[in-house]
C-alpha cells in the first residue's frame, strides 16, 4: 500500500465537484418571503411555529433563524 498522500486541492482546482448547499433557514426564508409577497402570510396572522415548521418540513430551530433572516431583511 502506498503511504503517498492525495492532494484533494489540486483534483478540486477547477471547481467544487458537488455543488454548495444553502444554508436550510435562508431556503426556509425564501419560501416564506414568496408566501409573504403571495399574500399566503399576511400582516398580523398568528402562526403557531410548530405548525409552520411542519408545513415547512424543518425543525423549529431553521425556522427562527428564517424569521430572523426575514427580519434583518425588512
């Protein structure tokens, strides 16, 4: 067996093979924000999180991080 090392900097030098993933909360915040501008959420509904993160299929935590996103973003 060889004890030569493989230098994955320079097979990946022309570019990632597996494209970058988004961070789960902003891909939640886009669905949302598309829902806001959709009028599917309007101003002043109560959304219970738990409900949402379902719908959503993701945990609450992504979720929060989403509204927060949202929020910095207003």
């Amino acid at each position: 067996m060889s004890s030569a090392r493989i230098n994955f900097k320079t097979l990946l030098a022309d570019g990632p093979a597996i494209a970058p993933r988004r961070n789960l909360a902003w891909e939640a915040a886009d669905v949302l924000r598309q829902m806001i501008l959709l009028a599917k959420l309007t101003p002043g509904l109560p959304v219970p999180e738990r409900d949402l993160a379902k719908a959503l299929g993701i945990s609450r935590t992504p979720l929060k991080e989403a509204l927060l996103i949202l929020k910095m973003k207003a």
